[in-house]
C-alpha cells in the first residue's frame, strides 16, 4: 500500500479512484475491527469456559 508521500505512485490516482478507495477503507476499517472484536469476545469465552471447567 501506499505511504502517502508525494512520490508515492498511489498519490497519482485519479479522483474517482481515490473516492473508491476511502468507501473501500470506509467499510474495511468497521469489519476489521468488528471480527476483531468477536474474536476477542470468542477467545475470552473459552478461556472463561476452561476455567471454569
């Protein structure tokens, strides 16, 4: 991916591309964090089933 400096390629991209990308990150960045998240919970629910058991 691009670093966001000026001689980046990716600086290059026209407009339209650009728009696409952020909506891209837009809905990428919610469900990463949210499979994120569930996995926490998942992992936090068998350990509490571990030990409890």
């Amino acid at each position: 991916m691009g670093s966001g400096t000026p001689g980046d390629r990716t600086s290059e991209v026209v407009p339209r591309g650009a728009d696409r990308w952020d909506s891209a990150q837009g809905v990428a960045v919610p469900v990463a964090v949210t499979s994120v998240a569930v996995a926490s919970v998942v992992v936090v629910g068998a350990a509490v089933v571990v030990v409890g058991a």
